[in-house]
C-alpha cells in the first residue's frame, strides 16, 4: 500500500504566499493557542514554541506543477456490480479546496465519472471528507458538482456523500456573522478575518446561495463505513460532542440551527485542530475515537501528508524541491489513514478506493 511521499517533478518556489494557511488559534496548547492575528506577534518575530505550526507569514510555498492523475485506466476504474451483488465499491476523496479540474480528473482516473463528468460508477459508494472550498478557484463549483454526483448516484443504485469540515464551518460562519466580533479565547476575532486569512475567495461567496448553505449545514461530522471511521480533522475534539455517531452529529447541527456566532466559532475552531494522531501516543488517540464511535481504522483529511511526513520546513523538503505524494499515508500504528495530499501545495488530489491494497 502506498503510505506517503513519492516522486514527483520538481517544482519551484515562488514569494507568493497563497496555499497552507494555518490560524495561530487552531492549535491544542502553546502561547499562540486561540489566538486572533494580530493579537500577537507575528510568528517570524517570535520564537515558535515547540509543536507550533506554521501560519501564512512563515510556510515555504510550492508553485503548483503538473501533478494530477492520468486519464482513466480501464483496468483500475470502478467495477459495476450487477444488480443484487450487494453495496459497490467504497471510495473517499480528500480536502479538495476548490481545485474543480484537479477533482474531475482524479474521479476519472478511478472510473466514478465518465468525460462529460456524470456519474458513471453504478452502485459505488464515494465519500468526500469535507474542505470544499478556500484557497482554490472554484469552491462553488465544487460544491454544485457533489450536489449533482449525489443525485446521479442514488439513481443508479450506489451514493455520494459529504462530511463537514472546518473551512464549510468558515464559510458559514463567514457568511452569517461577517465582522461580528466573537470570543477566541484570547481576544476578539471574527468569521470575516479568519475566512480571508485562510484562503476565503470572493468569488466563492459572490456566488454562496441559500442552497448551498443549506447543504453544508446539514453535513454530518462523523460516519462508520465499512469498519472505517470517517471523519475531516485528525483531532479527538469530536469526543466533546457526543459519545455516539448519533450524538456528534446531531449536537452539530443544533450548533449551527441555534446560529450563536460564538457557539458556532467554538466548533470551527475545535474542528479545526490537529495532528493528534501524529506524534507520541497518535495510536491511543485514535483508539479513543474508535472505542467510542466504533470501526478499526480512522479515514480523515484536514492537516496535509507533506506536514505528516515533515516534508514542509524541514531541510528534506528543501533538498528535494518540495512535497512529494504519491497517494494516502498510514500512520499511528497503521490505525489512521490520512487523505489531504495536499492539492493547495503542489501535492495530489487524492481519490482512494478501500480497503488499500497491501
């Protein structure tokens, strides 16, 4: 199975800063915990605490090169089971960031969608770990076509469907509450400065309609497929939600249905945690979240294998020219399965059938 970095073509660096923007307040513990920009110093004027990530002002930029997949592959596209066979083939996609033409290639070369972009996977089943839009050029775009995957699936037998993730927590947020201010924890902050800080585009929220914030609102956080537990982030802040799939993401929902900015702020930002799966006692972190909600391996995007790996500001990212992906990376004792290869930094769009071929 594929667990991480590959080969790839190098890439060059560029001084424009655009791709993997990280909030200081997204991080579990440290000075710069909760924190609204501006409230402290800028990160290349302080010295980072230990496990800091790194935000907008200090993260090596990869200019983005001819990394997606190749046309479909008859021998690798989606089987079509025939009728009473049972449930297709299960597939999960990673953070997508509104790179519309990447997507469109990678489910081609997996057989889920034919040239002209329909559903042509029959009765598979496909999985979008959340993060539509930001960053990309066309998050709306996006949206509009796993709303319409999903119609195309269900009438051919097989489904297409969708998790919440932090950056459709932002864009909500964004668009309901603007410039009100809410507590961060250390200060104000509001949805506005946060959503353009992490890569908001105008384009995306000139065209947000009542629809799609229907849509994202209703989005479930968890789910249990397959013996796979899928969720967006690499956190364990789902816990503080409920003790069940049930429980999290109905207590979500009511979250977003009650529209208390502050309410709201407190979700995207605990979403918006990560790499609790990494490091020391990664492994029993996700045995915490398979003990409660059930399954053998967690499935999630959010934090991008290249910062997994420690490929991004360390020297074997700069000897090598930049990240390199070559598919879904496993770690924590082989209990979680990441899948954000990082498409806003010159990594891959990832589209993955499971179980992973050992």
């Amino acid at each position: 199975m594929t667990q991480g970095a590959g080969q790839g073509p190098e890439t060059e660096r560029t001084a424009t800063l655009r791709d993997f923007r990280v909030p200081a307040y997204v991080h579990e513990t440290g000075p710069y915990a909760d924190v609204h920009p501006g409230d402290v110093a800028p990160p290349h004027e302080a010295e980072h605490p230990e496990g800091y990530t790194p935000t907008e002002r200090d993260l090596p930029v990869i200019q983005r090169g001819d990394t997606l997949p190749p046309p479909a592959d008859p021998a690798t596209a989606a089987p079509a089971p025939q009728p009473g066979e049972g449930p297709g083939p299960l597939f999960v996609v990673g953070d997508v960031h509104g790179y519309i033409e990447e997507l469109l290639t990678a489910l081609r070369a997996k057989g889920l969608i034919d040239e002209a972009g329909q559903w042509c996977a029959g009765t598979a089943r496909l999985w979008f770990l959340g993060d539509f839009t930001d960053r990309g050029p066309d998050g709306i775009g996006v949206i509009d076509l796993v709303m319409r995957l999903s119609a195309e699936a269900a009438a051919a037998g097989g489904y297409c469907k969708a998790l919440m993730g932090n950056h459709e927590l932002l864009l909500l947020g964004a668009k309901r509450f603007g410039d009100t201010p809410v507590n961060s924890g250390a200060g104000t902050a509001t949805f506005q400065a946060a959503w353009l800080l992490n890569g908001g585009q105008k384009t995306d929220m000139d065209r947000l309609q009542d629809h799609h914030l229907q849509w994202m609102a209703r989005l479930d956080a968890v789910e249990e497929v397959d013996g796979y537990l899928l969720l967006h982030s690499d956190t364990t802040a789902y816990l503080d939600y409920g003790d069940s799939i049930e429980a999290v993401n109905d207590t979500v929902r009511e979250a977003l249905t009650r529209n208390d900015a502050d309410e709201v702020w407190d979700l995207f930002r605990k979403f918006t945690k990560r790499f609790s799966f990494r490091d020391e006692g990664g492994a029993d972190a996700v045995r915490s979240l398979l003990d409660t909600y059930g399954g053998g391996r967690v499935v999630h995007g959010h934090s991008p294998i290249p910062y997994l790996l420690g490929q991004v500001g360390s020297e074997e990212g700069e000897d090598s020219g930049g990240p390199r992906v070559e598919g879904p990376h496993v770690y924590a004792d082989g209990l979680a399965i990441a899948m954000d290869g990082g498409v806003t930094m010159a990594g891959k769009l990832l589209v993955q059938q499971l179980p992973l071929e050992s």
